[in-house]
C-alpha cells in the first residue's frame, strides 16, 4: 500500500504551493513600420519588417474563387 499524509494539508498551503502557476502574458510590442503588435525581438509578421528594416517579403493574401 502506497503511503499516505498523516494530516490534512491546509488551503492557505495548498494555494501557497499554486501561487506560481498562474500563466503569464506575453509580452508585445508594436511594430516600428505597420503598427501591429507583435512579439519583441520577432520579424513582424504582417510586413517582414525588424529593426527598422524588411528582413522578409510579406506573406500575399489568396484570392478565394466564387
């Protein structure tokens, strides 16, 4: 048989032992040439653009057929 806690945790411990498991938001900034916002120290993915400079050509759209 498995060993088992002699006593009851508390909740003050038990949410002591939680309070590092809160997700944290990711931090954005907005992009030096378009304006949107993006993840820091990433190439913008709407224009290509990093640092002031186009490091990709942007991605075109597909025109979908009706």
């Amino acid at each position: 048989m498995p060993p088992l806690p002699k006593r009851k945790h508390s909740k003050g411990r038990r949410d002591r032992r939680r309070a590092h498991d809160a997700l944290a938001a990711r931090s954005t900034v907005t992009c030096s040439n378009c304006g949107e916002m993006r993840l820091s120290h990433t190439v913008c993915p709407k224009c290509g653009h990093y640092d002031y400079r186009e490091v990709i050509a942007p991605k075109k759209e597909k025109k979908k057929k009706e």
